[in-house]
C-alpha cells in the first residue's frame, strides 16, 4: 500500500510532485553545507549541537533495535491476535521455516552473536574491514 493512498484524494495527484520538491530541497541544503568552508559550519553547527543530535537519533533507534533483536519488528509490535490478547508469548513465523516466540534465546543469542562479531572484527580485523566503523580523528582542531 503506498503513502499516497492514506492522503485523500483531492491531495493524491499531489504527492508525487511533493516528494519530488522535498529531495530537490534537500539536495540543494546539503549541497550548500558540504561546500560551505568549515570554520563557518562548525560555528553554525557546534560540536555539542551535533553530539546530542546524533546521541537522541541512536536512542530512538533502541527501540527498533530490542525488537530486531526479539524477532522481528512485526512479531514484536502484533498484539492483535488471539494469543497475544490472553498473554500468551507471540510465536514469530515470518523469519521462513522457523517459528519461535518473541525473546526466544535463539534470537537473542544470534543478535548478541553479531555484536561481538563486529567488536571483535573492530579490534582484531584487517584494516578493510575496520574501514566500515568510524574512528575519531587523531588531528582535532578545536575553533574557539
């Protein structure tokens, strides 16, 4: 089902031409930032602006993240059918063949399994493969 079809339909033939609008807006607010000289930028946008901004993105992604984690998004938000409705746990049949509940310790195990994979590859991995983590730059300028 697609976006458009929430709208109502005086609006509908619309939506396309607004979608549009908005990438072209962004584009060019982007591209305006990233040719701006740095001492500018970093005075429009300060470090701790930034640093929360990017620290309240992370904690809203938490809550996806626990319910990646339990199964899936969708076993972990459906409390419409009859079992969910009595307490009893949700089973997960969306992940193919295999059908378990919600905060079975098979998906919690293979999400903490990709976690250290990737700390692990962090530490001890080639540098192509360290390439896909940011580091901090050693050469921080401050502007004050």
């Amino acid at each position: 089902r697609h976006a458009a079809a929430a709208l109502s339909p005086r609006y509908r033939r619309h939506a396309a031409a607004a979608a549009a609008g908005n990438g072209r807006t962004n584009a060019g607010t982007s591209t305006t930032q990233a040719l701006m000289p740095a001492r500018i930028r970093k005075r429009m946008f300060p470090t701790v602006v930034t640093g929360v901004s990017v620290m309240l993105i992370g904690a809203s992604l938490i809550s996806a993240g626990v319910k990646y984690a339990g199964g899936g998004v969708f076993c972990g938000e459906n409390d419409m059918s009859r079992g969910a409705a009595f307490g009893a746990p949700q089973p997960c049949n969306e992940n193919g063949n295999v059908v378990l509940y919600f905060g079975a310790p098979e998906y919690i195990g293979l999400a903490f399994s990709v976690i250290f994979a990737s700390i692990f590859l962090q530490f001890f991995g080639s540098p192509f493969l360290k390439s896909t983590y940011p580091r901090p730059s050693r050469n921080l300028v401050r502007w004050s």
